[in-house]
C-alpha cells in the first residue's frame, strides 16, 4: 500500500517598502503596507479562499483524506491584517480533525543557517502563535525552504520534534529512493520523509509546459506515475507551495479540477491511502539514515543554500543581521523585535540573488526590486535602522513614547 | 572585405566620444580580417596608421567635375548655409568658440580644374559648409579607392556617405552614435540636422545603432523601417596600464565626468551631493568638466552651501582622468538621454562602482552597475550612500564590473558589425524585390 503524503507551504512575508538611507533612525515604519495588503488579497482570492474552500469540500466527502500544511507567522499576521477569511478557513480545515499543523520558522526565516540559538527563538514564536490562533502543538517540522542538515535535525529532536519534512535531494541519497523513510544518523527517532521533487516539479513547474512531452498533465497520467514507483517505497511524499493551486497554475488552467480530482482517485483507489506526518513518528522498523553534513534545500535543481547565501551582499547582510542576536535577547523593544525577526525571511536574500542573473527565477515572482543592488541597498537600510532601535533603552523607550503624546 | 568609412575625428585629436570609437572599431574590423580606409576632415598625420589607412579630405584633390555631380543631383542638392549653427556646444559657448576659431576654412585655387579644400575638422561656425564640402571630396575619393562598401559615422558624415555611394553603387552603412533627440531634446531640436540626419538614414542599406534606445528613436522619430536598423553596442578600450587607487584627500569622493551640458543631467549630480552630504560630511563630490550650464551650476552649489566639499576640476583629459578614476569610490552619470555613454566603462575598467542612469544605451549592457532614472534624486543618492557604506556592494563592484567590461572588446562588436556588412552585401547581390 502506498501512502502518499500531502503538505502544503504557506509563506508569505512582510514586504519592505522603499526604505532610503535619510529614513534612517527618523521613520520606523519598513513595510509596504499597500502592497502586502494588495499581494495578501489577490493571493487570497485567486489562492488561498478557492483552494481552502475545495479541501474543505473534499475533507467532508472522503473520509480517508488527509492533508498537512504549514503556515509562516509573518503569514499568519498578514491575513489577519488584510484578509481574515483566510484563518477562518484554515481554522475550519484543522477543526474537520484530518488536517495536521506542521511546525515551521515565525517569519520564513533561514535562521537554522546561522545558530541553534535565533533558530529555536524562531520556533518558540511560532508554537506560541500556533497555540494562539489554531490551539495546536505541532511535532512535525517543516523548515523554511525545506533547509536542513544533520545538525539542525538534533536541534528539531532537542525542541520536541520527532518528524522532519525535507529535500529528497539527490546529491545526498545517491541512488536511494526519497520513497522511503530515513532517519537522522546521530538522533534515530527523528524520522525524515523526503519530498519526491520530481513529482512535485511535474505539478509545479510542468503543469503549463507546452514544451514537456507529458503535457498535458491528467490526474490518469499523474497516477501512473505514481505507480511506476516500486512497490515497497511506501511513501510518497509531495510538498509544494500553496500558490502553485491558483497563482502559479491560475484557475484557467485547470489546476483547481487536476488536484479535486487527484484527491478523489487516490481516496477511492485501494491501493493508495493519505497519511499525515506525525502518523510515521510510530514507526517502529529500523530505518536507514540520512547523512548531511551540510545544509541542502529545496531550492531549484542544487538543492543548496546558494539561493539565499551565494554572494556576497548576501553573506554581508546575513552576517550583520545575526550579529544582533545577543542585541535582540537584550533588547526590550518588542516592536523592533519582531522586525528583526521580520528580516530574517528568506524572501529578503532571495531578492539580492544574482544566481540567475539577470533572469528572473520562479521564486521571485513578486519581486520589486530594479536590481539585487537595490534589494541589498534597501535591506540594510532597514537593518540599520533595526538595529539602532533595538538598542534603544528602556528609558529611551519611555522617552520615544511620552514624545509620540506629545506630538 | 574592404571598408571606405567616413568619420570627423580619430585620435589622438578627439573632442568626444566618436573618435575613441571610431578607433576601437577600425582596430576591431582589422582584426576580423576587414581592410578599413578611414576618411577623415583635418588629420593631423599622429594617427595610429598601424592596421588601418588614413585619408586626410584635406589634402585630396578633387575635380569640380564631382561637385557639379554631387550638387546637380537631385537628393544631394547643397543647402547654403550662411550658419551661424554650433550644434555641440550650447548658446552660452558660441561666442567663445567664435572667437576661438583661428583658420576657419579658405579654399585654394589650383590651376586648371583641381583643387584641394582645406577643413578645419572641428565642430566650428563654418561647420554645414564643411559638411557639404565634405561631400564633394567623398565623390572624389570613392573614385580614386577600391572598396566593396561605404560606412558613415554620424550626421557630419551622411552626405560624404551618400556622395560615395552615388559615385561608386556601392551599398552605405550608417553608423548613429547620436541623434538630434539626445542632443538637443524634442522642442529644441535642429531642423537642419534632423533633415540630414533622415535623409542618411533613408539611403542607408543599413544602420547600426549604438543602443536599442537610439535604435528606438531611429524607428520612431525618424520613421525608418526597423529590418535594416541593427543595435550594435560600444566597447572599451583595455587600459594599457592598471590605474593606481590613491587618495590625497580624506573621506570618499563621488565623481560626475562629462560635459556639463543640459543632456548630461549635472543638476541632479548637484542635488544627490546636497543630499548624501546632509547626512555623511565625510563624502565629497568632484564634477569633472566643462559647458555651457557650468555657471549655473557654480551658482547652485553656492546656493545649498556645499561648496566646500563639492569640488570642481573644469575639462580633463588622459593622464589627469585616471587619476581622478583612481580616487574614486563611485561614478555617477544621471544623463537625461545617453545614446551610449562611454565614460562607466571607463569607470568600471579602475574598479570604480557605478550608478547610472536608465535613460543611458549602456546600461543595456551591463550587469554590474546600478541603474537608477536620471530625476530620481533619492534612488541615486541610496545607491550611492549604499555603495559608501556598505562594504560587500563596493567589492562585488569592483572585482566583477572589472571582469564585465574586460569582456567588452571593441572585436566582438566588430565581428558583429562584419555580419551586418555581409548581410548588406548579399542583399546587395540578391535584391528583395
């Protein structure tokens, strides 16, 4: 019986507004509200409202359906900002039973690149916020951009997870199959399920190829491909973004139909079922490790960091951003906290990549940014003016709020 | 392949950008195996004669027979000029240049039918007449040299291209470094040079554009039809000798180099200093150059009280622009329209950062510049208060703008430019309709 596991990634940041150099330690607002407020709405309602809507139709039909997804808290804040009926939706989703909260950073954040330390800060803001709006405690881990490594694996067991979704990249399996379940080599009850990218890919990122030799892509074809896969690899693991239902595959292309009907044929076949993550953390068989020893990602086909740590200005900007962390724990100013914490998403670094230079990738769909230059010039703007914040003190908080009175 | 090409100015005797790229494109040409004949005004015999010939107009004899050729046909009827037209320098200059301008032009008689012409080659008062003179002797010329086709470098030289092309039936490439537009914008622009400039462009069998923007304007401005305009980019000339970074002031400087005329934009480089200065005292900014706004300018710097660290050299050239390349930790062009724009190359080739304007045809090619439009006062000033201060831009700059522009060879755009000749050959051979 092959299990095929559904978890979808919602991960939408704050957007950074033009923030100039003369803003600096004058204005403390960084974010385009327009345009988070505009992006959260089209998203919602070519995304996030229909796509809900269908598996919350499907979860009430089949009772063998289940599904996972994960939500960033920059996310989570933004619908509630501009589009509530996103998180009443997915409130409905995880009250139906079969719908399983993984656990993921707070703000999209490649935090787990830099140290345990503003890694697990990340994670405890998360579960406090999860607790918050959906009153769930997650055990499965999901990280930004499917980022992991061995030791960020013992870092997840230390917080009390016990199940990790990530790349089935091939520069570390070799000729392992992503199929099957791996553990961590140093901490054996952490359960890895590898994302099976090509399959996935063949959804994201084929779905509209005219070029493909497979397009179109139907739900009979789609199954065969599952089939080809040998029989004892149990688990079939697709992860995708949220956005690939409605924004990067819009409703006309029949995507909305393609995944329905996915659903249905795998919920009524006999040799096919759904599982949730946590459900493997039971497992009791001995598993084969997988062994990385250094960070991989789901990130196009190199699987590494390079998208959000590949140049220079992004090294730059990511080492003087971790450099406050002490700044942070010390800091008493809860706004520019959440900044910092705001900073850390990987949308920011992903803006200054010059990996594709000077084409556009997928991932940077809603870039706004002229040039990286820009991007990297803009950040560190708003960095400095972080930063200048966080040490504010608590008597010059005292002082900054009686001014505000005033004025 | 044989090439009669026709320019105003070659080094080393150049008042702007054509003749560095004249030369870097006849060196490129003989290295793909094209024999360039380089005509020109007024050469001074200093011309580097290594891998191209040069034809002084000057000292060419020409028979009467041509000028009565040349004017007796009906699309080369002469215009009489009694010009007072300077069309690169601005009003405020004309009456220096005026006073300026030693020989002028006279014509010697010859006994019998001969005679020579001799031109000044510069951008003088008599300029139309040493155009349309220019013509007569390109007659005289395309019968006297072996050549399979004709290239003209901008509206100076379009007459002396039609002429030749007339005389000898073979095909004419124009090349537009500039239009009208950029010079002079669209309410001022020339009537006459525009005309020229048209009527150049609608003999061409092609034209090489040195920007999709010029490209563009081409197509738009002056109607031609876009299958035979060809965008073909400039490149630098590799520095012989690496330039020393040295400082002899404290702080970063921030650097404009280029004439200081309406089209290069100086008055936003004013008001981006006054406000990068509002908030680093330690930057200065230097203007390197000379024009017809260069009082108001003064006057402006006067005026926002940044005098002292806003410096101003007046016109330089060779060994003194390294220098200043070497103590420069941005350069910045906010042209308001650059067909081209040489100088961030230059720039980059000292690994020196550079912020450039949108409206430049150069930024169509470069990967490691910020580009910014030319009014956006405070998107220039982040970029260059990112580039002061944050380390990691200045080196990224530094190292990979260095490599882009290596990458830049003046062969390259000539192996392209071979590729037009040949099309305009064979379209020649076999005609379309």
């Amino acid at each position: 019986m092959r299990k095929v596991c559904f978890h979808f990634q919602i991960t939408q940041p704050y957007r950074l507004r033009t923030y100039r150099f003369f803003d600096i330690d004058k204005n403390h607002n960084y974010f385009d509200d327009f345009q988070n407020s505009y992006l959260a709405n089209r998203l919602a309602e070519r995304c996030y409202l229909p796509v809900t809507q269908m598996f919350i139709d499907l979860l009430e039909k089949y009772d063998n359906f289940f599904l996972s997804f994960s939500i960033t808290g920059d996310s989570i804040r933004l619908f509630q900002d501009y589009c509530p009926a996103v998180i009443e939706n997915l409130k409905k989703m995880v009250a139906t039973g079969k719908v399983e909260i993984v656990g993921n950073t707070f703000s999209h954040s490649i935090a787990s690149l830099y140290g345990k330390k503003s890694f697990l800060e990340q994670i405890k803001e998360q579960e406090k916020l999860l607790k918050e709006v959906f009153d769930v405690k997650p055990t499965s881990f999901c990280n930004t951009e499917l980022i992991y490594s061995d030791e960020i694996g013992e870092w997840l067991y230390e917080a009390g997870y016990n199940v990790v979704l990530t790349e089935g990249a091939k520069h570390i399996l070799g000729w392992k199959s992503p199929s099957y379940l791996y553990c961590n080599p140093f901490q054996t009850e952490l359960k890895l399920l590898l994302r099976n990218y090509s399959l996935c890919d063949d959804i994201t990122l084929r779905f509209e190829d005219k070029g493909w030799d497979k397009y179109p892509l139907t739900v009979d074809k789609y199954l065969s491909f599952l089939k080809a896969i040998p029989e004892d690899a149990a688990y079939i693991n697709l992860f995708m973004d949220i956005e690939t239902i409605g924004e990067y595959h819009p409703k006309e292309s029949g995507v909305f139909d393609f995944f329905y009907h996915l659903v249905v044929e795998i919920a009524e076949r006999e040799n096919l079922s759904f599982i949730l993550p946590s459900e493997v953390a039971s497992v009791k068989e001995d598993l084969s490790t997988m062994h990385s020893p250094w960070p991989i990602s789901g990130s196009s086909d190199e699987k590494d960091v390079n998208e959000w740590l590949g140049n220079e200005l992004q090294q730059e900007a990511f080492q003087q951003l971790f450099i406050l962390e002490d700044l942070y724990t010390e800091s008493q100013n809860n706004n520019a906290k959440t900044n910092w914490l705001r900073l850390q998403a990987a949308d920011h670094f992903a803006f200054m990549s010059t990996k594709w230079f000077p084409e556009l990738s997928v991932k940077r769909n809603f870039d706004v940014y002229p040039s990286p230059y820009q991007a990297f010039i803009n950040y560190m703007n708003v960095l400095n003016d972080v930063k200048l914040q966080l040490e504010l003190n608590d008597k010059h908080l005292t002082k900054v709020s009686k001014q505000v009175k005033n004025k | 392949m044989k090439v009669l090409m026709f320019g105003w100015e070659f080094p080393p005797h150049i008042a702007g950008g054509l003749g560095t790229a004249c030369y870097g494109l006849t060196q490129g040409l003989a290295k793909n195996q094209v024999d360039v004949t380089f005509v020109m005004p007024k050469a001074s015999g200093e011309e580097d004669q290594r891998k191209i010939k040069i034809v002084n107009a000057s000292d060419v004899e020409w028979n009467t027979y041509y000028a009565q050729q040349v004017q007796e046909s009906k699309e080369l009827s002469f215009i009489e000029v009694n010009s007072q037209l300077i069309p690169y320098v601005g009003l405020d200059d004309y009456f220096n240049v005026i006073n300026q301008i030693e020989s002028g032009l006279f014509e010697k008689q010859i006994p019998g039918e001969k005679r020579k012409y001799l031109f000044s080659g510069t951008y003088g008062q008599n300029l139309m007449e040493e155009v349309a003179h220019y013509a007569i002797v390109a007659a005289q010329i395309a019968t006297n040299e072996q050549f399979d086709l004709i290239h003209a470098h901008d509206w100076l030289t379009f007459r002396a291209g039609i002429a030749a092309k007339k005389i000898s039936g073979k095909p004419l490439v124009i090349h537009v470094h500039a239009t009208e537009y950029d010079r002079s914008g669209e309410r001022n622009r020339n009537e006459m040079v525009y005309q020229m400039e048209k009527e150049g462009m609608e003999a061409a069998d092609a034209i090489c554009a040195v920007s999709d923007l010029t490209r563009n304007i081409i197509i738009e401005k002056y109607g031609i039809s876009p299958e035979k305009v060809f965008t073909l980019h400039n490149a630098v000339q590799q520095n012989k000798k690496e330039i020393v970074r040295e400082k002899n002031l404290k702080g970063k400087i921030v650097t404009f180099l280029g004439r200081v005329t309406f089209q290069k934009g100086p008055e936003y480089f004013v008001e981006t200093a006054k406000k990068v200065m509002e908030y680093d005292p330690e930057v200065r900014f230097v203007l390197a150059g000379d024009g017809d706004m260069m009082t108001r300018i003064i006057l402006r710097v006067a005026e926002l009280g940044i005098a002292d660290r806003f410096h101003f050299t007046g016109f330089l050239s060779g060994a003194d622009i390294d220098t200043l390349f070497g103590m420069s930790d941005v350069y910045v062009m906010p042209s308001i329209s650059e067909p081209f724009g040489i100088s961030p190359l230059e720039a980059m080739r000292a690994h020196v950062p550079v912020v450039i304007s949108k409206q430049s045809g150069v930024s169509e090619i470069l990967k490691y510049a910020i580009k910014v439009d030319f009014w956006d006062i405070d998107a220039t000033a982040d970029a260059i208060y990112g580039i002061l201060h944050y380390p990691a831009l200045a080196k990224i700059f530094a190292e990979k703008g260095k490599e882009e522009v290596n990458n830049l060879k003046w062969e390259y755009v000539a192996k392209k430019l071979k590729q037009i000749y040949e099309k305009v050959l064979e379209n020649q051979q076999f005609p379309k309709s």
